[in-house]
C-alpha cells in the first residue's frame, strides 16, 4: 500500500476515535445531568448529532428526539394558548 492509502486510513480511524470518545463523553454527561442540575436531554441530543456523524443508529435516534421534541414544544403552546384568558 502507498502512503496515501495509510494517511486516508489513519485519518479515518483517528476521526472516529474522536467521535466516539466526544460522543460518548457527552452522553455519559447527559445522563449524569438528567438526576444532577444541568441540561440533560441537550447534552443526551448533542452526544447524538455528534455519533450521528459516523453511526446510522445515532441519526436514527436523533431524528427521533427532535421529533419528540417538537412535539412537546407544539404541545406546550397549544395547553399555553388554551389557558390564557381573552
């Protein structure tokens, strides 16, 4: 193999490397933040848009988080605009 194969390889192996380490730093975070102050389930969706870069699973994941998400946001304002008085 050339050089240039090897570089390509080890910059793949070390961008996942990376990935997964941030990745995985930022769930670990996420859960301990969901019983501890902190943003929880931000930090949970940010460790998944970063997976999400190498892992179909984790794009997976994320596109339903954001759909749950919204949900809830649309959900809110509904009860929100329901219970005002005119």
């Amino acid at each position: 193999m050339n050089l240039k194969k090897h570089g390509q390889i080890a910059y793949r192996t070390a961008r996942l490397i990376v990935v997964c380490v941030v990745g995985a730093t930022l769930m670990l975070a996420g859960i301990v933040m969901l019983v501890t102050p902190g943003p929880g389930w931000g930090a949970i969706a940010g460790a998944l848009a970063v997976l999400s870069i190498e892992f179909a699973w984790a794009r997976r994941w994320l596109q339903e988080v954001k759909k749950r998400g919204k949900q809830a946001v649309d959900m809110v304002r509904n009860r929100n605009g329901k219970d005002r008085p005119s």
